[in-house]
C-alpha cells in the first residue's frame, strides 16, 4: 500500500489488486478475440499464414498446441478488433467490399496448373486462407496488417517480405478460380498501427508471372510442412529478426539462439551500469558482424577499475 499525495496535503492510500498481475480476464474474455473455429485444427487443412513465417516456428505451434499467454492473447485480440473496425466500416458505407472472402476451393491437380488441392505422396492437403476486404468493383484485394507502433514501416524496403507474399498469393489464387474472366488488378497491403491507427496503405504492382512465382513457393512450403508433420521431422529453423519474440527459443531451437547472439548486443555487467549512468549513450556499436566497445564504455570501464 502506498501513500501518494494527489492534491497539496491530500494524501490517500492505494495499491494495485493482485500485486499489478494482468487483470484483463475480469473484463472481457479474450478468447472470444483470438482463436475460433478457423483457427482450429482440421487433418490435412494448411492455413497459408503459417507458411509464411519460420516453419519451425509453425510447426511447434501446431505440434505442441501453443498455449499463448494473456499478453499475446491480448495483442491478437487488440489485431482482431482494428481488423473488424476497418472491415465493418469499409463494407457498411461502400456495398461493393467482401469481408474474409474465403479461398477453400478444391480443384483437381494436373501438371503444373493452378490448384489449391495439394497431393502429397498418397493423400491430398487442402491449403486455405482468407482475403481480408476483396472490392468487387474495383477488383482489388486489401490485405490488413496491424504492427506494434514501432513496427510500422518507414518505407518500401522495410516491409516485410510476407507482406507481399500473401496478398500477392491470394491474388493468384483468386484471379485462376473465381476471378478468371475479370481479375483483380489491385493489391494492398494496408499497414495499421496499434497503438494510433496510424495507417500507410501500400499497393503493390501485380503481374500474372510474379503471382505464379509467389504461388508456386508457397505450394513447395504446404508440401514441406505437410511431410514434416507427417513423419514428425521437425523443419530447420529459420533464423529472422523475429525470433527474439519466438515462443519456442527456449526448446531451445539451436539456429534462433546462434543467430540471436550474433545480431543482439551483449549484456554483461558493465554495460548494464553504464546503461544506468548513461541511459542515451551505446556501450557498443557493430561493425563488420562484430560487436565492439564504444570509447564512452573503455573510458567508463576505466573509471570504474580506479
Ligand atoms: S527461434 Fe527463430 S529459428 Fe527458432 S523456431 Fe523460433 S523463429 Fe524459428
């Protein structure tokens, strides 16, 4: 319990219920956020999403049903809630939009002709994903991403490769089925902020050879994926800036930990005091692959040997 004066001389006493632990289960259930009956799993059925991240990663999550904690479990919800706040605006003021439009078809597979039904070794996988908001009109896909407010990309090069791949991918996908005679042209990516619905929308230029390309690579990920749950051999790893936030670094996945300590700046003692003595100043800097010490930390080093 502590006591904090709110007004000159007024004091009151207060404390955070349950030592400050998250409380947000007492307000709403995030279950009904997260999760769903697309989520679930179903034998033989891929979802494109986790095709596109580490197959490892993907791999675990399906394997060892990864239970998310609070804290993810509120992030994708706070996902879920800008993604219907855009959907459900968009398709109320313009009848033209289709929300999660469904991409489940099932064709036969020939040669190399476009299919969404997957035959691998002696039985068939089906690949599904949703398209966020499809305009009928206009024919074009947006695709809703949201980021944590840091994340938000500054420029082209900065988004990530996935980003292109998806709606890049549904728009195949959709221009050989249901879109044959009049394909979409447009693509977007609509990059959303958390934390201020900042929103950049970027629009990426289509061509029938990129869209194959695209495909074709996610059709050799399903099949890998696929095989490797099957015979239960776990994917290599597939190191990213991402894995600093991959739930299954402490398996430990071996390639995420190596590439972790190669990219991540070294914690020891030292810098942690200096840190406190100099919380906008670097300890080290890195240069060719290596980590070196700035002549701020030698000297504070220095001092504090004396
Ligand atoms: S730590 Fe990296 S390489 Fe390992 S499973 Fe996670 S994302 Fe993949």
């Amino acid at each position: 319990m502590e006591e904090i004066e709110i007004l000159p001389n007024v004091k009151v006493k207060a404390y955070f219920l349950e030592d400050g632990a998250n409380l947000v289960g007492n307000y709403i259930d995030l279950d009904d956020y997260v999760g769903g009956s697309w989520h679930e799993k179903e034998d033989k059925v891929l979802h494109i999403t986790p095709l596109l991240v580490c197959l490892k990663k993907s791999y675990h999550n399906d394997v060892l049903n990864y239970e998310p904690n609070l804290e993810t479990k509120g992030a994708w919800a706070v996902g879920t809630i800008d993604h219907n706040l855009f959907q459900d605006k968009v398709c109320e003021t313009d009848g033209f939009y289709v929300k999660e439009f469904p991409l489940n078809v099932e064709l036969e597979f020939k040669n190399d002709e476009f299919k969404l039904k997957i035959p691998v070794d002696d039985t068939v996988v089906y690949l599904v994903g949703k398209i966020d908001l499809l305009h009928n009109r206009e024919h074009r896909i947006e695709d809703l991403k949201t980021f944590q407010h840091f994340f938000l990309p500054k420029d082209v090069s900065k988004v990530d490769i996935k980003y292109f791949i998806q709606p890049i991918c549904y728009t195949f996908v959709a221009n050989h089925t249901y879109y044959v005679n009049d394909p979409i042209t447009e693509v977007y990516v609509v990059c959303i902020s958390k934390k201020n619905l900042y929103t950049k929308v970027l629009s990426i230029e289509y061509t029938e050879e990129v869209g194959y390309a695209c495909y074709k690579w996610l059709i050799e990920r399903a099949k890998k994926m696929y095989g490797c749950l099957k015979s239960a051999t776990i994917p290599e790893g597939e190191v990213s800036m991402w894995c600093k936030f991959c739930n299954w670094l402490d398996l430990p996945c071996a390639e995420g930990r190596e590439h972790l300590k190669d990219i991540l700046e070294p914690i020891t003692l030292e810098s942690t005091q200096f840190k406190k003595k100099y919380p906008d100043k670097k300890p080290y800097y890195r240069r060719d692959g290596k980590w070196n010490e700035t002549k701020l930390f030698k000297e504070f080093k220095q001092e504090s040997k004396n």
